[in-house]
C-alpha cells in the first residue's frame, strides 16, 4: 500500500508524464488484485479489501477522464493549478478509501470537500459559486461534527475504531438511536438523500465540468462508503428507527423521481437523478446482507461512470449552444447526429438498461428489499419507471424538437470521443468481468 502512495505521489509532483503515471499506478492496482485476498495490509494503516479495491481504481479511472476534459479545454485557465488541485484531490480519495482508522478516514472524508470547493470557487461559471461553495461546506461539515463526537467518545471508551475489527456497540434504547442517527447523518448529507439533498444541484449547478465529474462521480461515494464500513458496527442499535430511514430513503427517491420530470436546467436533472440513484443505495446498505452490500457497490460504481459522462457529454452541448436551458439545447442532433448517439447511450445506461451495470446493481437490490419485505415491490416498482421516465425526457428534450435560433453549431473532436467511450465502456463490459 506504502507503494502505492509513493507511486501518486510522484505522479502528483510530476515525476513522470502525467498519463504515464497514472498508467502505471492503474496497472499496480490490477496487479495488486490479482493477490486475491479479501484483506490486503500493509505498513501505516492502510488496507485493501474488494470495496476500497474497486472504489481506489475509480477514484483514479475518474480523475484521470477529469484531467482529459479540463486540461484540453481552451477556456479552462491556470492550468497548472487545476491540475495540483486535482491531484491533491485523487491523493486524499485513494487515503480515504484504503485507510483503517476510522478516525483519521473521518479528517480525510471531510479533507476531501477542501480541493472540492477550491474548483467551484476557482473554475466555476458564475458569481453564484461562492454561495453554492458555502452551501456545501455548511451542509456537510455541520451535518458531520456529530460523528467525530461518537468517533472520539468511543475512541475515549476503550473502543478499538478500526476497520480491521468488526465490533458491535451494546446500549439503551434511545442512547442507541442518538448513536445511530450521529453515525448516519454525516454519510446520507454527503451522499444525498431527498430533504438534505439541496446542496447539490447548486453544487453542481455553479461546478465546472471537472468539478461536476468528481462531485457525482467519486465524493457522492464516500458517503456510500462510509455507510457500508459502520453498519455492521452501530446497525444493530437502529431497531426501528433503521425502518423508519429505510422508509425515508424510498419514499425520497420517489419524490426526486417526480421533480426530474419537471426540471428544465439539464445539470439540475442529472443532480437530481443522483440523489435517485443514491436513495437505491441507502436501501440496499441498510439490508445488512450480501445482497444489499453487492447491489450498493455496483450501483456507486455504475452511478459513478454514468453521471461523469452524463456531465461531460452535457459540457460538449453547453459549448455549441451556450446554455443548460432545455428549450435552448433541443433539436441538436439536427447538427451534431453524432451527439444523439452519445447522449441515447448514456441515457439508456442511466435508465438501467442491458448490459449496463446498473442494472445488474438495481437488479440485486430489487430482489434483496423484496425478500426483506413484500410491501416494499410497489414503491421499487415506481421507482423504476421514473427512473426510466426521467432518463427518457432528459434524451428527448435535449436531442429533439425543432432547433432553437441560439444554437451556434460544431463539430466533435477526438478527445471528446475518447472521454465518452473511456466513460461507456467500462459502465457496460464490467458485467462480463469478475472485477465487482
């Protein structure tokens, strides 16, 4: 692991060509996988198991496509520092993910929002940025202090807070459920789910397009990731309480299922198709079974690869027309067909369908809630067809209708083609590989 860190480090510092460093880095990440075992240590505190595996390789994967959208687009300036921030960025999400004390992945999951806000503020589009920037923070840092508090009172009783130890937390009732809520709020502001969910349309509204992949793409995971790892230990304490939030994050999605069929700001919707997504994952980590845990994973990790290139593909529009406007932007295809087949393959993705892993990930997780509970089939059921229904307007509304006078037209470059399939492919060949 030690290896690893020295490896992102020389990267970060520019030892090397930058896409031969993360070539390399990728490459040691295969490599390393190949160990098969279900926990890999090594020296200072770090680990490897098949979740911080799979999220580590698309933490890099993810800022890398990043790194390809921002430092080959000619209105992005102070380019040397995007590329620090984003370095610094990828550096904190890979210790994040491979840490073991919960403790110091506590000042890292929070750490991560500071290169975060440094690209909304820096890079982004608007004056309304800085408003969006502070939302964020307040949101989820606030939202988090009571988790350091159960973290350092538990560290303060003896208790061993590490992710190599799976312990159980034995106490009252009510103590219980405070100790639950404190451990949960932090990672379902950050992941978000509907009523504490507002931050992040204005995120991503004032984001730019890097800002944008990185925020869907890897930080909206921590929050998944932090969910799976304290489960087992404080799960146990949320009785009914744990029902009642299951509840909540159904009857969420269902609810930002119905504003994406009114929205009109195409970066509004896809944030919002997030908070959807998101509402699926909470479910299934809050089975507590191999089917919820397989089903969370691989719908972050779908999630994660289709909203990336939703935004980006989204950027390449925004260029020809100059608006997120979906009375402005419809009709593109009459100019650009081949935008119609990037954004239909990508829609079709975020609608779950073949062979998407989405699919295979809203699959596992439909049939682990219905055998937890039958009443539940109705709720999934509606579920699905917004989902469905709000990936269909989003295709619809962008690449049909009759042609507004704004459009300024142009053509694809390579590198956009490149961007899209290195977003597609793996979202859709991942299924045929025994990687998840």
């Amino acid at each position: 692991m030690m290896s690893l860190m020295w490896m992102l480090g020389v990267v970060i510092v520019g030892g090397v060509s930058y896409f031969e460093g993360l070539f390399y880095v990728l490459l040691y990440v295969f490599m390393l996988y190949k160990h098969d075992m279900s926990w890999f240590c090594g020296y200072g505190g770090f680990m490897f198991d098949s979740l911080s595996y799979v999220l580590v390789l698309l933490s890099i994967w993810i800022t890398m496509l990043m790194i390809m959208v921002m430092m080959y687009d000619d209105s992005v300036y102070y380019k040397g520092k995007l590329l620090l921030c984003m370095n610094v960025l990828m550096g904190m999400l890979v210790v994040t993910f491979s840490i073991v004390d919960y403790i110091i992945f506590y000042l890292f999951f929070e750490m991560c929002l500071v290169p975060t806000f440094v690209l909304i503020i820096g890079w982004g589009y608007q004056s309304e940025r800085v408003n969006a920037g502070m939302y964020m923070m307040l949101y989820t840092v606030f939202a988090s202090l009571p988790l350091l508090c159960l973290l350092v009172f538990l560290d303060y009783c003896g208790c061993v807070v590490s992710m190599y130890l799976t312990f159980k937390v034995s106490m009252g009732v009510m103590v219980g459920y405070v100790m639950f809520g404190f451990c949960f709020l932090a990672f379902m502001v950050k992941l978000p789910v509907y009523v504490v969910h507002l931050w992040l349309p204005k995120a991503h509204v004032e984001a730019p397009v890097g800002g944008s992949m990185i925020l869907a793409g890897l930080l909206l995971k921590l929050g998944g990731y932090g969910m799976i790892r304290v489960v087992n230990v404080v799960g146990s304490l949320g009785g009914e309480l744990l029902v009642s939030m299951f509840c909540w994050c159904m009857y969420g999605g269902l609810m930002v299922g119905v504003l994406c069929m009114r929205q009109v700001d195409v970066k509004c919707l896809i944030a919002l198709s997030s908070v959807a997504h998101m509402s699926m994952v909470v479910g299934c980590v809050f089975l507590q079974s191999v089917w919820g845990y397989n089903s969370s994973l691989m719908v972050m990790v779908g999630h994660g690869l289709c909203s990336s290139g939703l935004f980006c593909v989204i950027n390449m529009v925004y260029k020809f027309v100059g608006s997120r406007s979906m009375s402005v932007m419809k009709g593109i295809c009459l100019i650009i067909p081949a935008m119609s087949l990037l954004w239909f393959l990508l829609c079709s993705s975020n609608m779950s369908a073949p062979p998407s892993l989405n699919l295979l990930g809203e699959m596992n997780g439909i049939l682990g809630i219905i055998n937890w509970s039958n009443i539940f089939c109705y709720i999934l059921f509606w579920l699905v067809f917004f989902s469905a229904g709000y990936s269909l307007y989003l295709y619809l509304g962008v690449c049909h209708g009759s042609m507004s006078s704004v459009v300024l037209g142009g053509s694809l470059c390579l590198n956009d083609y490149v961007v899209f399939l290195m977003h597609w492919l793996p979202l859709n060949i991942i299924i045929f590989v025994d990687l998840i």
